[in-house]
C-alpha cells in the first residue's frame, strides 16, 4: 500500500535496493498533495489498479512515466460458469457483498430494491457482510417493511460467497464516494461475480467501469443515483433472456483482462525489469 512506501524510503536509502510501491484505493484516496511527495520522488516505479487511480496519481504530483497499471486478478479455477434463469414463480435473486461502511453504498441498494419491490413481488436482496454501518442498514431495511425479502447473511468465508453468488441472479454493488474521500479501487468481487457468469449492476466511481463493462458484462449508472438503479434493477429482472449473453461476455472479459495467472506473469515482468 502506498502508506507502507511511506515507511520504506529509508530502507531503500540504506539497502540501496529498488522500491515498488502498488496502490490499491482507500490509500490514494486520503492524499493530500504532500502525502507522497517524497515517496514518488523516491520510489522507482508505482503501480495502479486502473486509469482513474493512475490520474489520482498524477494529480497528486507523480511523474507519469514511473506509473504502471496492474490489474488485479482471479483464480478462473475457483469460478465455475453458471448459467442463470429463473423458473415460473421463483424469485429473481440480486446479491450484494461488501462491508457494511459507506463507500459500498449498501444504502442505496436497499432504497433502489424497495422501490423495485412495489412492483415485483417475486425479487430477493441478499446482503453479504458486516461492519460499522449495520445499525444503519437494519434500522433502513425495518423502516421500509423489507424484511421478508432483503436478507442480510452476515459475515460469510470465501467459499460461502462463491456458492451465494452461483445461487444468485443478479450481482449489485453501487459504489459511492464517501464524506471524507474514501472510494474503490477495482472491487475484486466485481470480478468473481462476473467470473461465475453473473450480470452486474455497479457505479461510475473509480476503476469500476474498467471491470464492468457497460451494455455489455452489466450496466453502470452515476453515483448515488436510486432511480437510475432502480430502472436498471427494474430492466434486468423483466429481461431475464439477457443475463446469460452479459454473463458470457463477462466470463470473457474477466478471462483476458484479470485473470490471476497473467497478472502474476505481468507482476513478476515489472520487479524484474526494475532489478535488472
């Protein structure tokens, strides 16, 4: 993280060895201009999870030209395709999996559901995860007389969210940017949802729109948008012979664009061209 390249300028000074130092999200969204600026002045290379982290950098004073992009990956392996389609009276099922802290805009999601709810009697919100906001979401989700069909699992392993997700329909994680700047980097689950074949709904916020490609895994709308999540859950679940050709489509682009194995090769490519 870029706040442990912090701490390890002056171990490259007195090893005089190269320093890489990979950003990931939460750590170049509390920047300030000075936070780094010896760190980027030492470092010899910075990596990015996507354009939109490489133009934080850029605007917080790092030369372009020790920027690299690295996507993060997934282990194709653990994913297995599924085709999705709901039989006559079974509920169109949305998964959302995040901590329960702003930036995940869970909130949302339960608002944008509610209002799907008053016409679609047959739909279900499952919410994986846990954390500060919880209170918040429960009292949300009572307030709005939710609670037969928005089921929150709690904490769950990762092989517990892989079998939710083959059970699932519809992936939804409408990420905001919170109060005090915190925001994604490139959701990881994003990627395993895809890599099972899942049609995705998100947000136009940080690396997103390069992991979810709209109109074609999924769709995106602008952040904190509920009638625009609305009408996007809305389509989805009255246009079910899609979700396999967004799930191929995005079985594939996970395949090319981040699977682990290549992002491991491309890693190992960029520490030896450094250490040469």
């Amino acid at each position: 993280f870029g706040t442990n390249g912090n701490h390890s300028i002056q171990l490259k000074q007195v090893l005089k060895k190269p320093l890489i130092t990979s950003f990931y999200g939460f750590d170049a969204a509390i920047a300030d201009s000075t936070t780094y600026l010896e760190l980027f002045n030492t470092a010899d290379k910075i990596t990015v999870l996507s354009n939109d982290m490489k133009n934080d950098m850029l605007a917080l004073g790092c030369p372009e030209e020790n920027i690299i992009i690295h996507h993060l990956g997934v282990d194709l392996d653990k994913f297995s395709y599924t085709q999705r389609y709901v039989n006559p009276n079974e509920k169109a099922i949305f998964l959302c999996v995040g901590r329960f802290v702003e930036k995940k805009g869970i909130t949302y999601a339960i608002k944008a559901f509610s209002r799907l709810l008053i016409e679609y009697k047959n739909v279900e919100l499952r919410i994986i995860g846990d954390g500060r906001m919880k209170k918040e979401i429960e009292d949300l989700i009572f307030r709005l007389k939710l609670q037969k069909n928005v089921i929150l699992l709690g904490s769950y392993t990762h092989t517990g969210i892989i079998d939710e997700m083959h059970r699932s329909h519809i992936f939804l994680l409408p990420s905001i940017t919170a109060e005090n700047g915190d925001k994604e980097g490139t959701p990881t689950v994003l990627m395993e949802a895809q890599a099972t074949g899942m049609p995705v709904l998100s947000t136009y916020h940080a690396g997103i729109p390069e992991v979810v490609i709209n109109g074609k895994t999924g769709y995106l709308v602008e952040e904190k948008n509920i009638d625009s999540l609305y009408e996007k859950m809305k389509y989805l679940v009255e246009q079910p012979k899609i979700w396999n050709k967004l799930g191929k489509n995005g079985r594939n682009h996970i395949k090319e664009n981040y699977n682990i194995s290549n992002q491991v090769e491309k890693l190992e490519y960029i520490y030896k061209d450094v250490i040469k």
